[in-house]
C-alpha cells in the first residue's frame, strides 16, 4: 500500500484562513463592502471553519465516558486551577502535575494521540511543599484510556488504516480531509483506545516498544461493543518515538513543553529490528556529514576572522568569498538533504537513490492525486513497481523536488506532468503555502534553522547588499551553534535505538529458541509412531487416553511450550504447530497410525517453514549492511541453511500431498537465492557491485511471503 500523508487541524485551519485572506475577508471588514461572489465564499469558508471546529471538539469522548464522570475524576492540565496559598503560577503548576506523572501507557498513550491543550490527569492533592498526590491511583498501567481526548489528527492515516481503524475507499484516498472525519468517529477513536490497552511492553517498565494481543476481560467490559484488534495485528509491534528532533525545544530553549510522540506500526517483531539498524544507518551517515561541515564552518570562520582585513588585496577577499560560496552551497545542500545527502539509501535497501524526471512526475502527481497517472491498461506488476519506487523516493527524503516545478494536466485527462527545471519549492506539498521556502522541507528543526542561517551569508552581504563579513561571521557562528544543539539531541537518541535493537532482538532470540525446539523434538521423535509395537495402535479402546498421553510425552513437544509466544511472525506458525498436535492427539485416540502421521509431517513442514522465514529475515539484516559483509558469507549462511531444510521426509513411505507441494515450492526458492549467490560470489565484484547485487535479492525475498504460504497450507 502506498504512504497517505495526513493532514492536521493546524494545516486546515492555515488552508481556511488563508483562503479568506484571498477573498478579502477580515473580522473587521465591513461585509456590505465585498462583492456577492465574495459574501457567498466568504460563508462557505466560515461554514467550513465551523465545521472544522465541531470534528476537532472532543467533547464527544467526554460525553461516552460521562459528562459528570469524567469532571469528577479528571482535569485538563489547561483547567488547573491554583490552590490557595499556592505561590506557583498556572504554566509552572501544570508543568509540575504532568512531571508527576510516572511514564506509564497512560501517558505515553496520550503523549501519542492528545494535543498538548488536551491533556488529563486525574484529580489531584498539591502538598504544602509542592509536592503531587494522586489519591487511589495504585497501578498507573491499569488506568482505562476511556477518559483520555484524543485528537484524530494525531492518528497517522497509515496507523489508522493497519490497526483496522478505519477502512478507505479510493475517494478517501485522494481526500485527506475524509480521512480526518472517519478518524474521527467515536468508534474509530474507541478501538485505538482499546487496542492500546492491550497492548503488553517488551521490555518491563518501559512502553517505547509494544507489541499487539488479545484484549483481557477487564478491557473488554470498558470498551463494550467496540472491536478490539484484528487477528492479523495481534502479536504485531507498535513502535513509539519522540517526534523528529528539534519539534519539542527547535528555539533553543530548554522547556518543559510536554513530549509528543510518534507511532509507528510493524507487521511483526523482524520489521521492527530492522528500523533499528536502519536508524542507526542514518545517525551513522548525518554524524558524518555535519561533522564534516561543523569543522569546515570552523575553519571558514577562523580564516575570514584572520585574513579578511581593510589591507587584504582584492584577489584575497575575491578568493575568500569564492570559498565562501561554494562552502556554504556545499552546506546548504547538504542540510536539504537532510538525512543522507548523496548517499545510497539505506531505507531501499541499497538501492541506488536515483529517479528519472518521468518517476519523478508520477510522484508529484501522486501527491497531489494520491495516484499515478499511469495507463488503465497498465499490468498489476507496473502499479506495483512504480508505488515501490514511490516508497523508496518519501524514505530517501524525496530527492529532487526542490530543483523542479510540476505542472498537473487538467483533471480527467492521463499524464504524464510536465516538467521544468527550476529552483522552486514542490506546489503540491499538502498544506504548504506557495511561497514555502525550500528549506521547511527539512525533518529537523535546528537543520532548517542552520540552512536558513547559511543562506543569509550569501556573498558576505548583508540584507542590504553591502559587504559585511562580520554579519556573515555571525550567520556562521550561529549556524555552527545550531548543527552542535543537533548534535546534542542525537546522542540519547542513538542510545534509545541500541536499547531498542537489544530488546527487539532478545525477543527475536527467545521466540526463535522455542520454535526450534519444537520443531528438533518433532523432527527427533516422530519416528515413535512408526513402531510396529506402540500400544495406542494394538490396544483396547478403553486404554486410549492413557495410551495416547504417553506416546505424546515420548515427542518432548507439547503446546503449553508455545504459549509464550506472542510476536508475529513467530505466532502465525505456533498457531498451525498447535493445530497439528490437536490433530495428532486426535489420531492418536481414534488409533489411526496413517492420520497421526500426516499431523506429525504437517507440524515438521510448518517447522521448516518457519526456519527458512528466519533464515530469509537474517538475510535481509545482512543485506542492510551489505557494503560491509560478504557474498560469500550470506551465501555459505543460505547453503548451511538448505541443507539443514532439505532433509524434510520424517517418513519416507508416507508422503502428504498438499504439504509436499508448498515445500517443495519454497524449496525452489531457497535454491534459487543460493544460486544466485554462488553466481556472484565467484566474479570479482566491487563494494559498489555488492550493493547491487543485495538490492537484487531484497527483491527476489520480498517477491515471496513465506508466513502467508504456511497459512495457506490445509
């Protein structure tokens, strides 16, 4: 599915006002003074604004809960009123109620979804020494969500639409502001809540990484009639984070501003760990470059202090500002980039990062349509491989807009766009202003502010065009102050990511132990049910249940072993293992040999199954890394593989069918990435070459989905 931007309250209001700015309109204008087309444009904006602020309310949510329920139990930080003999004003009491506040998913949920104005506590005692009581709160994790505001806009369209929210149309998928409405629906904003809170952390005590389950009954009686998580989502992973560096505090100051947060959602535990190397990739890449360029300002700024002076010869200041020039262009290129200015691209996979004027047309048609002006004959694969390439052009931080101006094609009418080189800001941008500088398309906020400080230096004049190298001096210095407050903010947060790589993968560990010896004891003792002599087959049916226990406790796997596990992809196979030992077990009372050892090939080729997902999941953390691994490690990795995976037949004289089939399938495919790999391994290929070559086989693996071809197995 393709990447939807969302749109915010604050973008739609800019919109609406901006759109009664153009016809003239001001609180204080006389009305009688504008023409009739501007008095009926004029009340639609006005009905829209009213409108606007109706789906922004959240006093519906208040209403679900209980108007005097929710007042007699909570307080908006905004509401708090002063005690008597409190010498704290309202800003700094409100700051200290919320500080009080221990992290816990009450918090942190609202942190994610409430807008800073909508934040609740519970009631609350102020002590004499300022200190905060919340009476009756003994287990801030068990609080309900119910009371929580959430505000839709803080719902990522991508969020709502995976975690089954809401459902689009293609109407809603060219109109964000339907989007918004249906986000805003008391229901949609109920499962949230409720999907939330059944939510379980992996790590104990911290609520950055959460994983997906079942709702318990205490949950379900606080949410009745809403749905909870789809069945595909259980086991998957919600991924919170501050929002991009710079947002809280981008002035500098070190406030005390709530934190808002970002969510995002991983079909299973391996997608998460992968953004956590390919984050570290990132951090990697920018500390190279603005280090770079923090030493080169430096160095700049000392040589123009040093040698820039009345008696300095014109063919000196000609050469320093030359330099000066090509430095700050450099710079400045460099900032716009943002994360990995002319580097591959590490969210692709290693894929090169370049895109042709055609791609990127259909690009910027996409913003502005949310499709591809492509041909209605054009093949499923071509829609598939030009919305690939569109994810890959957002992840590389868009490369291209900001040196091309897009020119749509009347509405109805097929593209392509025509293009134009030119240094202008992307008109398509959703709720950009035409005259948006290049630069606030920047993710970080001390970045923008360096970019812009950079620009100001031009050819060491001042706004008035006269040289003036000390202004330009101080641009710099500034410039260099912000890039070090980013450097400032990314060092906890290269931490944050460690520590969520090592909990990600302790859970990966754990999950891929169990499965392992499950599938080991079925490998290692199925041949129990071969035995010519084995009771359950010989004996009285009055003896079965006895019988069967015992043949059952001789294969060392039962399903209580899989009852922790509870991440997806992990938890897609432990169900089919426990659907085959209830088949077993049937067999076993019914003394059918034949049906028991069916169940038993079923549950050895889903363990196959589930090894050769791992497999293909390690590779893939290798190909992120690729310029720095091998070929012929992945491929003697893949080879050690297959071989294990090829030896499938628990019993030779006793073959399934429909099972036989699927494995040889994926068989097929494990031989062809190792083929693959051989083929390669043996030219004499470049780092360059390498990356290529990975890019290829990323391809190759995500052409397949081995989870969906265990389930489709009977």
């Amino acid at each position: 599915m393709s990447p939807l931007k969302t749109i915010t309250f604050d973008e739609l209001q800019e919109r609406n006002n901006g759109a009664l700015e153009r016809v003239r309109y001001a609180p204080d204008v006389d009305i009688q003074t504008l023409t009739r087309y501007q008095c009926g444009r004029v009340q639609e904006l006005l009905e829209d604004r009213a409108a606007l602020e109706d789906l922004a309310s959240t006093q519906n949510q208040r209403e679900v809960y209980g108007i005097e329920r929710w007042h007699g139990e909570f307080v908006r930080l905004r509401d708090i009123e002063l005690p008597a003999g409190c010498r704290l004003d309202r800003e700094r009491l409100a700051e200290l109620v919320w500080e009080s506040v221990p992290n816990s998913r009450f918090k942190r949920f609202q942190e994610a979804f409430c807008q800073p104005h909508q934040l609740i506590v519970p009631r609350f005692e102020l002590t004499a020494g300022n200190s905060v009581r919340f009476p009756g709160i003994a287990d801030w994790n068990q609080l309900s969500l119910a009371p929580c505001l959430v505000s839709p806009d803080r719902i990522s369209d991508d969020l709502a639409r995976d975690l089954g929210l809401v459902s689009y149309d293609e109407e809603d998928e060219r109109q964000p502001v339907r989007r918004l409405w249906k986000k805003a629906r008391p229901e949609a904003i109920g499962r949230i809540k409720k999907i939330w809170e059944a939510t379980e952390p992996l790590q104990k005590g911290h609520h950055r990484l959460l994983s997906v389950q079942q709702p318990n009954q205490t949950v379900e009686e606080r949410y009745p009639g809403i749905p909870g998580p789809a069945a595909e989502n259980i086991g998957t992973i919600l991924y919170t984070r501050e929002r991009e560096n710079g947002h809280r505090n981008g002035n500098g100051q070190n406030g005390h501003l709530p934190k808002q947060l970002t969510v995002q959602h991983f079909p299973g535990v391996y997608a998460a760990h992968r953004k956590t190397f390919h984050e570290q990739r990132v951090y990697q890449r920018e500390t190279e470059l603005l280090a770079g360029m923090l030493a080169d300002l430096q160095t700049l700024n000392q040589r123009l202090n040093r040698e820039w002076t009345r008696t300095a010869a014109p063919e000196t200041k000609t050469a320093l500002r030359a330099e000066t020039q090509a430095m700050v262009a450099r710079c400045r290129d460099v900032l716009r980039a943002s994360k990995v200015s002319g580097s591959r691209n590490p969210w692709a996979g290693g894929g090169t990062g370049d895109f042709t004027d055609a791609e990127l047309s259909a690009f910027l048609w996409y913003d502005a349509y949310q499709e591809f002006p492509v041909n209605s004959t054009a093949s499923q694969q071509e829609r598939l491989h030009m919305t690939d390439r569109y994810r890959q052009w957002t992840m590389a931080g868009r490369p291209g807009t900001k040196v091309r101006k897009y020119q749509p094609l009347p509405p109805g009418v097929s593209g392509p766009v025509n293009v134009v080189t030119e240094d202008v800001p992307n008109p398509f941008m959703e709720g950009a202003k035409a005259k948006q500088s290049s630069s606030q398309q920047l993710q970080n906020v001390f970045k923008v502010q360096a970019h812009d400080l950079l620009t100001r230096i031009g050819n060491l004049t001042d706004s008035s065009q006269r040289v003036n190298v000390t202004a330009a001096m101080t641009q710099m210095v500034a410039a260099v102050t912000r890039l070090q407050r980013r450097f400032q903010e990314m060092y906890p947060k290269g931490g944050y990511n460690e520590q969520d790589q090592m909990v990600l993968e302790t859970g990966i560990q754990f999950h891929e132990q169990r499965m392992r010896g499950f599938r080991s004891a079925v490998q290692e003792n199925a041949p129990v049910l071969d035995e010519p002599g084995l009771a359950v087959f010989n004996g009285s049916v009055s003896d079965t249940d006895n019988q069967t226990r015992n043949v059952l406790a001789r294969m060392h796997a039962h399903p209580d072993e899989l009852k922790d596990i509870r991440l997806r992809p992990f938890t897609t196979y432990a169900d089919r293992l426990r659907q085959g030992y209830g088949r077993l077990e049937d067999a076993l009372r019914s003394q059918d040999r034949s049906c028991a050892k069916t169940a038993a090939v079923q549950m050895h080729v889903i363990g196959k199954f589930q090894g050769a997902h791992s497999c293909c999941e390690h590779i893939r953390q290798f190909i992120i890394n690729g310029e720095s691994i091998p070929l012929s490690r992945v491929r003697d990795f893949v080879h050690k593989m297959n071989e294990l995976f090829s030896n499938y037949q628990l019993f030779p004289d006793h073959i399934v069918p429909e099972y036989e089939q699927g494995f040889l399938a994926l068989k097929e495919k494990l031989d062809g990435i190792e083929r693959g790999l051989t083929h390669y391994a043996k030219q004499d290929i470049d780092v360059g070459q390498r990356t290529e070559v990975y890019r290829r086989l990323k391809e190759y693996l995500d052409a397949f989905d081995i989870e969906q071809m265990a389930t489709a197995l009977p």
